[in-house]
C-alpha cells in the first residue's frame, strides 16, 4: 500500500508482519551472534510493526511484542510455562 499512512492500514497487514517476525526469530538471533547486534536488529523490526499498526493499535500491538521481545531474551519478564502430565491421576 503505497502512499498510506500507517492509521489507514488495516489489521491484516500488521498480523502478517507480527507472525513473519516470530517466525523470523530463530534466525534473528542465530545472524546476530552478538548482543547488541542482536537487539539492534529486533529494534528496527519492532519499529517497523509498531509503524503498521493504527493509533488504537498501539497498546495491544506494544504488549504483543514485548511477549515475543521476552520469550526470546530481549526484555525482562517471566516466561509462563505449563507442565503437563504424562499420566492422568484416577
């Protein structure tokens, strides 16, 4: 969409750019041996969702990548895991 500001762009777009950014992850941090070449890069990529994504966007969008920001040891934050049985308990 050439020629459109970012509030005029529609959801799909920034759902597109969130999943191609958490698949692109592994091989984020595999290029970027280094730290801060490493956060480097994820910043300019968290800049270019956060630029997709329209006005009331903002929050929710902010909140989704800091999740992805966390699971991959980008930002400070608690990763939730569950445990699941092996065996169901009678």
């Amino acid at each position: 969409m050439t020629g459109t500001t970012p509030a005029e762009r529609g959801p799909e777009e920034l759902e597109q750019a969130i999943a191609e950014l958490e698949g692109e992850m592994a091989d984020l941090q595999l290029k970027h041996r280094d730290l801060f070449a490493y956060a480097n890069a994820w910043a300019e990529r968290h800049d270019a969702v956060m630029r997709l994504a329209p006005a009331h966007l903002h929050e929710a969008t902010e909140a989704r990548l800091r999740r992805i920001a966390i699971r991959w040891g980008l930002a400070e934050g608690t990763r939730m895991t569950t445990q699941l049985p092996a065996l169901r308990q009678a």
